[in-house]
C-alpha cells in the first residue's frame, strides 16, 4: 500500500460527510471532478472501494464507515492544531452541525440557541431536521439529536437544552360554554379532543399528574393533526380540546382566544435534552455548540 497523504484522507471525511460530491467539493473549494478524482486515487493507494457511486446517490462501502470510524476524529483535530498556530491567533470556527428531533424540541429549546451561535461563529452551518418519529440519528447522518426523557444508548452523552417546560390543555371559550369546563383527566372522553398524530399512525398522549398521581390518556376525537400550528387553528375555532407546549399558547391566553384547564395535573418537566456519540474527539463545531448550550442554560438548573 502506497503513502498516504493527511489532505486525502481530510477531503474523504468532508465527502463522507456530505455523501455529495457537489456539497463537499463547494466545501473543500475544489470542482466535483478533481474531487471524484482524488477519492479515486485514494482508493486504488488503499487497495479498496470507499464509496457505492450512481448517478443518484453515494454511500459508504463497509471499508470507508471503517476509514471514517478510525479517521475522522483524527482528521478535524489536525486541522485545528494546524489552524492555531502560524498566526499566532485562533482561526475562525468552520464546519457543519445536523442535528435531527421533535419540532417543539427544535423551535422552542434549539433555535435560540442557534441564533446566538451563529452570530458569534459565522463560519458554521446548522441544520436542524424536525420529525415526529424516533430515529438513529447516528445511522441518518446526524451530529446530534434532541429528545425528551428517552433512554439513550451507552456510548451516549445528554446536555440539557433551555429551561423546563410544561404541556397545558386549552380551548376557546365558546366550546367551554357549549360543552362545559373538565375538572379531571377523566372527563375528557366526555370532549372533543384535537389529538396529534405521528408518521407511524400512532397517537400523542395526554399526560396529567398532581399530588403524586399519574394519568396518561389517549384522547378520542374526530380531528387529528401532526403539527401544533394545526392543533392551534382548529381549537381558536372551536372544534375542541387542544393539548400543546405553554410556549405555543402565551399569546392565545393573554388575548383570551384560549382559556387554559386542568392547570393542577399539568406541572413543569425537564426540558429537552442534546445528545450525541461519546468520543474523546469532537468535531470543533459540535464540540463549540455543546458548550453554548451548557453555558445557555438558567442558572441552578441541570446541564445532563
């Protein structure tokens, strides 16, 4: 096997990581072509295929996941030692973040938070992926995920993301007057309840506690949604129960479009949390945006 040089494996982790050669080339400031070129002599230096090439997608062979696993890491923490010295200053942080969780996750916890890293690291790109489903984030190409209270693997490491949070039941004061105001979880299969339904078919309970009890329903109703900005419009015009996060519900309440109920079986809950694979070398993008978060989080409150 001939030499190999640090810039070819540094150009196969950037198109590992796009698995485009368009993106990735645009990244490196080289063409596509010179690109595919040099993966190609990488490959036939190394006696093995990386890449699955078509015309329509690009995929890692066995052998490149292995070269990824074994030089990525390598790879960006060489390229910042090399950018920390010759001037004698720091260089600007580059890079990519893909983070993939729940849409309330990613608007109500995750987004200022990016507003503010990205002000301060202009160099960086964040891609923040919404889906309803749980998901590998590592296998979808994900830095980082965020999720609520799940179990996660063992090589896992969780950052608290913001503040907690807290789920209330609401609804617009005409259906209250028609159909009267639940005083307990259980009077809900006597309402209308606008429910939240997954990709998967499955539906969003209801969760309720108060002096120790725990009641989860799952609410019956004729109207079910996948989106809380759905679940909002229908219930301002009165077709029922909705069961959203506080934040999407601040402006409604204070206006009166919306009244809140059952208050004492809703209590506050830890918010989300940021979890990616634990390794000792971190991408200094993702390692840069894990302590924002850290350093983000209200004072007194967990940070993992």
């Amino acid at each position: 096997m001939q030499q190999i040089d640090l810039n070819s494996l540094a150009q196969f982790v950037t198109l590992a990581r796009h698995l485009n050669f368009r993106r990735a080339a645009a990244e490196l400031a080289i063409s596509p072509s010179t690109l595919s070129e040099r993966i190609r002599e990488l490959e036939a230096r190394l006696g093995v295929r990386l890449l699955n090439r078509n015309t329509r997608s690009t995929s890692l062979t066995e052998e490149g996941e292995r070269l990824l696993a074994r030089a990525g890491d390598a790879v960006a923490v060489l390229g910042e030692a090399a950018a920390a010295v010759g001037s004698g200053r720091q260089a600007p942080l580059t890079g990519r973040i893909r983070i993939n969780g729940p849409a309330p996750a990613i608007e109500l916890r995750l987004m200022p938070l990016v507003a503010s890293f990205l002000a301060r690291h202009p160099g960086v790109r964040i891609e923040a992926v919404s889906e309803g489903d749980l998901i590998d984030v590592v296998a979808r190409g994900f830095d980082a995920g965020l999720r609520y209270d799940e179990a996660l693997a063992q090589d896992m490491v969780a950052v608290r993301v913001g503040a907690d949070q807290r789920m209330l039941v609401a609804a617009a004061p005409g259906y209250l007057a028609r159909h009267g105001t639940p005083e307990h979880p259980d009077e809900l299969a006597q309402h209308a309840c606008i429910t939240h339904v997954f990709g998967t078919g499955n539906t969003l309970p209801w969760s309720f506690e108060k002096d120790g009890r725990t009641r989860d329903i799952t609410p019956q109703g004729r109207l079910a949604v996948n989106s809380s900005a759905a679940a909002l419009v229908a219930a301002r015009a009165g077709h029922g129960l909705v069961y959203a996060f506080d934040d999407y519900l601040v402006e409604d309440l204070r206006s009166g479009r919306l009244v809140a109920v059952l208050e004492d079986w809703t209590p506050p809950f830890p918010g989300p949390s940021l979890y990616f694979t634990e390794r000792r070398l971190m991408p200094p993008a993702l390692r840069a945006f894990v302590d924002h978060v850290k350093a983000e989080m209200p004072a007194g409150a967990p940070r993992s």
